[in-house]
C-alpha cells in the first residue's frame, strides 16, 4: 500500500474516531441536561396588614415602590383599637406598629424590598388580619421552573444540582436548587424546581417577579462534557496568568 493512500486510511479512520467521540459526548451532555416547559423570576415575600380593622387614611407607596427599614407604608385609623386601648384590653406598647391614642396606626417597612402588589388603597375599609400589601424583599428573587422528568432523571437530582437560567436579554447566570416539589397535572408529573442566584448579577430593576426566564436543569455534572469544558477553561485560565 501506497504511502499516500495508508495515510488517507489514518486520517480517515482518525476522522471518524472524532466524529464518534463527538457525537458520544454531546449526546452524553443532552442526557444530563433537562430543559423547562416555563420558567419565571420569583421572590421571597412578607404581607403587610394589622389584626385590627380600620380604614386607610394616607397611602405613602405605590406599586414598584422601594423601601427601606421603617419607611412609612400606610396609616390606618381604627376605633376598634382605639376602643381595645381606653378599656386597657390591649397596651400600645405591646404592639408592632405605633399607634396614637385615637387609634391611628402607622404601618412601616420591617425589611428592604420592593412593593409588588397593593390590595388596599387609601380611603378603603380593611377588615381585620387582611393582607394589605406584598413587598419583594431585598435580594430576594429566585427562579421557579417546571420540568417533566423520567423516572431515572429523579437520582441525579438534589438540592446541590445547578440551573442555568437565560433573561430576556440573553444575560446567562446560575443558581443553585433549593427546593423541589411535585405536582400531578392531567396524567402527568410536574416537578418544580426552585433555584437561587445571586441577585447582584442582573438589572433587578428591569427583570422583577413574573418576568419569564430559560431554565435548563444539570442533572449531573460528571459527565464528559462538563469534565472536557472544565480542563479546557483551566488551561485557558492558566495561559491567562502566565
């Protein structure tokens, strides 16, 4: 056999072992990975409400609102506390919020946030332990995706497993599970996948609660793909430094 031609038979035999390998590695990537029917941004919450019933005299926020620690939310005018308080039913310094003699509560911010939905306004009656507000706490978002899993999917996966989220603007970041809950939906198992990231890496101003996201879920991360991407990046962080 010809130089020439026992050179083309390696080359090509090589050529095919690459191929091969390629394609072994991508589809061991594809297996590893699970894709989300929907995913939104999410956050952390506390309601704003007093136990006593009253009506809202002055309103201080709107929704989009920030706040800080002890911002003014709203003021509320309420005789039934203001009855509880004469009769010596309830002591004003037992409560949460300051009150005047007359009943009339001033309800403030217990923790920095962004106010995300108002159910009362001012000059509206509020009856007793109703939600009046919800305020998105500082730092607080989170991604909440639904896959469809297969039943092996379910070992490789737990709250060390990572998800790769996409913004609207093509910004990529990574949060990390923290809670995973099951729902049966028409005949079909829906798993829910909570994740955290860090919230300093996106415009929090632009991308808020319901904003919809990409999320695809790692079931693994030993997979040959990930150990190939992860020599690479650090021979190319070594050639950085040196």
């Amino acid at each position: 056999m010809k130089k020439s031609v026992r050179l083309k038979f390696i080359i090509g035999i090589v050529f095919v072992l690459a191929i091969c390998a390629s394609l072994f590695i991508f589809l061991d990537y594809s297996m590893s990975r699970a894709t989300a029917r929907t995913g939104q941004l999410e956050s952390d919450s506390y309601t704003v409400g007093v136990d006593y019933s009253g009506i809202i005299t002055d309103q201080f926020i709107s929704e989009g609102s920030y706040v800080e620690v002890g911002d003014p939310l709203f003021e509320l005018r309420s005789s039934t506390l203001a009855e509880a308080i004469r009769d010596n039913d309830i002591a004003a310094t037992a409560l949460l919020y300051s009150v005047t003699p007359d009943g009339t509560v001033l309800i403030s911010a217990a923790a920095p946030g962004r106010v995300q939905s108002i159910a009362y306004r001012k000059g509206a009656f509020v009856a007793a332990n109703n939600e009046i507000a919800v305020i998105n706490n500082k730092d607080g978002l989170y991604t909440s995706a639904t896959f469809i899993l297969s039943a092996p999917d379910y070992a490789l996966l737990d709250t060390n497993s990572r998800v790769n989220i996409t913004l609207p603007d093509g910004r990529k970041v990574t949060g990390t599970v923290y809670d995973i809950t099951l729902d049966r939906v028409e005949g079909e198992i829906e798993t829910t996948v909570r994740a955290r990231f860090d919230n300093k890496t996106i415009n929090t101003t632009a991308f808020s609660v319901g904003t919809p996201v990409q999320a695809t879920l790692e079931l693994r991360s030993d997979t040959l793909y990930d150990k190939l991407s992860g020599s690479i990046n650090s021979l190319y962080q070594s050639v950085i430094r040196n």
